[in-house]
C-alpha cells in the first residue's frame, strides 16, 4: 500500500507532544511491513533542521487556492531519521510556520486550514495518489472534509481516509472566514449538525468533527479512550457525534519504539540489562543515586516523569511525594510545569526539599536523565486524571521498574494490578491501578506496591519480570491500522 501521514509533528525533527512519536514510529512500523509511507508537515522555522539528512527542492511552484486567489508555496523533501518527508513552505504575508513555535497563535485554526489545503494540493498537482490518507488531530481535521466535497471532483476520488484523533479536548474551531479561505464557501451547507456545525455551539465550526464526519475510519489512542471518549465527558461534547459514527469508531494503543526504550541497548544508561541479568538493574539504581546525590540505603525508589499539569494529575504527584518520603521511600521527580502557578508551586517544594538525601526534583526535561531514571527506579507512578494512551507506563514495564497508575485511558488498556484484576492470570499481572482521583486511592496502591518491596522483594522482582514480558512495540498497532487500511480501501 501507498500511504501518506498528514500532520502537524514527526518526531525528532517537530515534537510537541506524544503527537510527533506516533506519526514517526507508526511510519516505521509500516515501512518495516513493506508499505511505502511518506509525511506531509509543515515547514516550520523553529523545527530541529538538524534531524533532516538531504533537505533538497522537491516542488517548488505549487499555488495554493486561497480566498479567491492562490498562496505560492515551495515543497522540500527530505529524510528524517530515514522517513520520507515532504515540508511545506508558503510566501505569504501571513507567515504561516514563521512564528517561532508550533501551536499557540491566535490564528492557529487559519495556519492549519491553510497546511491542509496546501497538502491536499501539493497530492493533486504532484500526481501523488496513495491509497490511504492518514491525518492526526484537529490540525488535520478539513482534510477529509475538502477532499470529499472539492478534491474527488479532480482526481481524488478514490483516494481513502483515516483520522486519528490523539487529544479530544483540542479540536480545533472556526467561522465563516474559513469556508471562504478554503473555498469550502456553501455557509448554510456545512453550518449543520450533520456536518461541520459544533456541537454546543451553532456558530461555529468544529475541525475535528469534521474529520470524523467526513472520514473513512476514525481512531483513538487506545481502546479505552474510545469507551471514554464516547461515553463520558472525556469526549469534550464530540461522544454523540462518535455515537452515531461508532461503526468506523476504533481505538489503537500507540506504541513505543523498542530501539530507542530498551535496556538492553540504551546507551544512556551505565548497565545495559535484560530479564536475563535483572541483577543489573541494581547497578543502574546505584549510579541514579550518585547522579542526585541521594543516599544509597535499602530503600525502593518511586519516580514521577512527565509534565505538571492538571492532566497528568499534578495534586496526586504532589502527594505522592510526601506519602513515600513517610513511608520509607525515596522520590525522584522528573518534569516540566505548563503553568506559572504550578511551577511556582514545584519550585517552592524543591528549595523546601533540598536538603533531603531521599528526594530529588528535576525541573525541566532531560533526555538522557529520563532513560537513567527509567532504569533506575523501582517503581513509577502515573496518577494522570485522562490520558489517551500514556507512554510512561508502558516505558516503566519494559524497563522492569513497576508502574502505578490511575484506571483511565490506555493505562486501563496496559497495566493489570497483581491483587486484583480479574482479567489476567496472576503470571500475566503487572503493577498496581487505583481508580478515583482522591488521596486514599492512590495511597491504597502505592501502600500495597511498597509493602511488596520491602516483604516479599522475591515477589516484586517477579511482577516486575513479568512487565518486562509484554510487547508494547510498534508491532501490534502496525498491524491494526494494515487492517482498517485495507478495510476501508474496499469499503465503497
């Protein structure tokens, strides 16, 4: 199959978000089944030029319908990390991708109606006709709408559409200016429920809805999501619409890439290890300790990584910080805050715990600290209040260190808790859920991982062993979306 991945990051080379690292490992994955794939992005001037091997001219007189006239546009071509990826560069006073950031601008609905029209027009005059179009999020979201109601009317028509949708809370919305910019036009068409109108709102429109109008198959992050997202508030006013679109309603668990999280090869770790030689995880929690300066006691180490924000449940990992300071634990924090408030919040508990040899904050984001951290620790928590799929977790299991997680999302989909999931076997079992998102939740399970550590420490290797045993890779996801791929392209 010919594939082509619509949107608005591929990691390394645009990365806000875990958006970036599906686009790119999702490539891979089917590169690796033997499709051909290549990537529309917008050419963004803050973007990591340096991840790009061979940036050269590919098309560099492509005119853009827009507003009744037409946008000049040059197309770059280039490998990233050894994915094909075209970059689209408009001249134009508005200076789309000239802001010095991806997302945040007033006009973004505008920046990335424009990318889509501009990727759909580059596909018509390049003559490139993939079997399926594959475009992510609300950025993405008019790209199956404009190739229904404009582009199949010029050769596009059999061209198959799957939308993936990764964050429902942004979803992107927009007046009538945009129909007129996009040459959409008809206002009193797609100002309908059953079409672009939002939900909640009459007067405006709705990208994302639109994209799961107008799609062939649409996806979330993880089957769970999807049951949220359709059913609970999770779905930010979009459940009735996948209500009556369920029959091409999915969800599939994002992956991680196995060549980059992987202790048995991680250069950025001082002792490689696998299930083989668990021993060496030791070693590895040794050196996190110098690395911190924390004490080297007999004492389990509890780790946080990601972002503070409301999110990913920055209450709970606050408290989750004094609880295993009190019950003979150490904590390691590593993460950036979104919001002033909170960092001020972070900032002041750092200075507060400076001086104590069994906590360390890290504020900010580091790479290679995170791998060390991962290898590390003996457990991490993920105490978010949504998350579509989480990566944290399923990079905690490869790396044998236990994960404790709130029950939502793709953390539902991921870890099964050793004293009480009905659905596994005890063999197959692999940390510990809770499931409000109170204080005597998440202390009930991270008492119960604890208590583990320090009376049964045979039976904590073991669980972590058995985390170590699953395949959370690129595989599964790969195959999932071959399926609804060919599905669709035979779906008339």
């Amino acid at each position: 199959m010919y594939i082509v991945q619509i949107a608005s990051e591929c990691a390394p080379v645009i990365k806000a978000g875990g958006l970036g690292d599906v686009v790119y490992g999702l490539s891979r994955e089917l590169e690796i089944r033997g499709h051909t794939v290549e990537i529309i992005l917008p050419m963004y001037d803050c973007m990591r030029y340096d991840h790009i091997w061979g940036l050269h001219d590919a098309f560099m007189n492509l005119w853009v319908p827009w507003y009744g006239a037409a946008i000049h546009c040059s197309v770059y071509c280039g490998w990233v990390h050894g994915r094909l990826c075209f970059f689209i560069e408009p001249h134009s006073g508005d200076n789309f991708f000239n802001r010095g950031c991806y997302y945040g601008c007033g006009d973004d609905n505008m920046r990335f109606a424009f990318f889509s029209k501009a990727a759909l027009e580059f596909l018509l005059q390049s003559n490139k006709r993939p079997d399926v179009i594959h475009c992510h999020d609300w950025q993405t979201g008019l790209v199956p709408v404009m190739l229904y109601e404009i582009y199949k009317y010029h050769g596009m028509e059999y061209q198959r559409v799957c939308y993936t949708i990764h964050n429902f809370k942004h979803q992107g919305f927009a007046g009538v200016d945009t129909l007129r910019a996009t040459n959409l036009n008809r206002e009193s068409y797609y100002f309908q429920y059953d079409k672009l109108q939002d939900n909640f709102n009459p007067f405006a429109l709705n990208f994302m809805k639109g994209g799961i109008v107008y799609s062939n198959a649409v996806t979330t992050v993880s089957p769970h999501h999807a049951w949220e997202a359709s059913y609970t508030d999770i779905g930010y006013g979009l459940g009735h619409s996948l209500h009556l679109y369920q029959d091409k309603f999915t969800g599939v668990l994002n992956g991680i890439d196995y060549d980059f999280w992987n202790p048995e090869i991680d250069r950025y770790i001082p002792y490689p290890y696998s299930k083989d030689n668990f021993e060496e995880k030791a070693k590895n929690k040794k050196a996190l300790r110098d690395r911190l300066l924390l004490q080297d006691v007999d004492k389990p180490v509890i780790a946080f990584i990601g972002r503070l924000d409301e999110q990913k449940g920055v209450h709970l990992v606050h408290h989750a910080i004094y609880y295993a300071l009190q019950n003979g634990a150490q904590f390691v924090l590593l993460g950036s805050a979104t919001e002033s408030g909170i960092n001020a919040h972070f900032r002041h508990e750092k200075n507060f715990l400076n001086d104590n040899p069994d906590v360390h904050l890290e504020l900010g984001f580091n790479e290679e600290l995170s791998h060390l951290i991962y290898a590390g620790a003996d457990m991490i928590i993920v105490p978010s209040n949504y998350e579509p799929c989480g990566l944290t977790q399923m990079i905690g299991l490869r790396y044998g260190t236990v994960p404790v997680v709130r029950g939502v999302g793709g953390l539902v989909n991921t870890v099964f808790d050793r004293d009480y999931d009905q659905n596994k076997p005890p063999e197959e079992r692999n940390g510990y859920v809770f499931y409000q998102s109170d204080y005597p939740a998440l202390e009930s399970a991270m008492e119960r991982a604890l208590k583990l550590w320090y009376n049964n420490p045979e039976e904590f290797r073991k669980l972590a062993l058995q985390g170590m045993e699953y395949d959370y890779s690129w595989n599964h996801p790969g195959e999932e979306y071959v399926e609804i791929y060919d599905r669709i392209r035979h779906k008339w």
